[in-house]
C-alpha cells in the first residue's frame, strides 16, 4: 500500500500535466486553421484556373492534390522531440463532379472519363489539415466561354450562394439543424429552387472530417 508522501507526489504530478487545448481560445489552433484554409483557397484558385476544355478529370484531381501537398510541406518543418515532423497535408480528397454529378467524385487513376468541354458545371471540393485541423472549401463553375448561362443555372447559383450565407447565421449555440434546415429550404422556395437530399453539414473537430452532430 502506498504511503502518504507517495500519494501527494502523484497528486502533484497530474495536477501538473495540462490537458491540450484543441479549440479557439488556442492561438496556435486558430493559425493551423487559417493557414491549412490557405492553402484550400490557393489550391482552388489554381483548378479554377486548369478547368478548361479538354482537361481530364482525374489530371485535375491530382494536380489538386500535388498542390495542397507541396503547400502543406512548407509549413511546421521542425521536427518534434521524438524526431517525427507534424502531420500535415490532404484532409479530404479533390474531388470534381460534373454536370448531374452532385459531389465527392474523386475518381481512381485507372477510370476512364470524358474530358471537361464547354458549358460543363464543375462542382470542386477539397480538404487540408496541419495538424489535424481540418479546412476544406468548394467552389461551383462553368466551364469555358458561356456569353450568358440558362436563367435556370443563374437561378440555382444565387440560390445556392444565397443559402450558405444564411446557413452560416443560422448556426448558433441554442439553434437546432431543423432551424436550419428551414432557412435553406425559405431560400430554395424564393429561387424557386429545390435542395438536394441527403447532402449534409457536418461538425469537424480534429482530425475527425465528419463529426456527430450534422445538419
């Protein structure tokens, strides 16, 4: 049985380990965050940039993947105690979904598809971590020259825009995913537009993309 000094030593060193601080109030957090969401927008920019007539899917996919790899490799190059750099790189992988394709279409190598042309809608989307703090982004385009799109597309663009920016207020400490829901589903009704089933938001925390609580 152990005595009482070997009880209070115990006592002292728990009391002297510090949990980590994983959310906001860390400042080192809040940098990881911002700087992976860097490099999920510089790698945007550039498959914006690659989507054009001719360009093959899955070229596309790996350009994305090579640029957010090499980005993610320049930062938090000190190696810790044990010798091991932090872990970094590719949270979600880039994915390009056309037309009636609604999302997460990140094909393999050994697929063949037909190459993008003019008038295609090209849904991205694309995840970074530093650390395991996770930022991903998404970003709708037409491919090529199109002098003026369907007033349908135009329609569902604004509407979809539109509705992330109230989803985004929406979501508040007190609020539940019905409330919502039913703010998207006011902008849908104002477009004249319908919401896509089964395509949700979900809670991030570290290096969990998809968390319990969805939307």
């Amino acid at each position: 049985m152990a005595d009482e000094d070997e009880i209070l030593d115990l006592e002292e060193e728990e009391e002297g380990e510090e949990e980590e601080v994983t959310d906001l109030s860390n400042s080192d957090v809040c940098t990881k965050y911002q700087e992976a969401a860097k490099i999920v927008n510089t790698t945007l920019e550039g498959l914006v940039s690659q989507c054009i007539p001719g360009a093959k899917i899955i070229d596309l996919c790996q350009f994305g993947t090579t640029v957010m790899q090499a980005q993610a490799g320049k930062l938090y190059t000190k190696k810790n105690s044990d010798g091991q750099l932090m872990d970094r790189g590719v949270a979600f992988p880039v994915c390009i979904s056309v037309n009636d394709i609604v999302c997460n279409h990140s094909p393999l190598a050994s697929e063949e598809l037909e190459p993008l042309k003019d008038g295609d809608i090209v849904k991205m989307d694309l995840g970074c971590h530093l650390d395991g703090y996770i930022a991903v982004a998404a970003h709708t385009i037409v491919v090529g020259d199109v002098p003026k799109p369907p007033e349908s597309l135009q329609n569902v663009s604004v509407a979809a825009y539109n509705a992330m920016l109230v989803a985004a207020h929406a979501i508040q400490a007190g609020k539940s995913n019905k409330d919502v829901t039913k703010a998207v589903e006011r902008v849908a009704t104002h477009y004249g537009v319908k919401p896509i089933s089964s395509v949700r938001m979900h809670q991030m925390k570290r290096y969990v993309l998809d968390g319990v609580k969805e939307v």
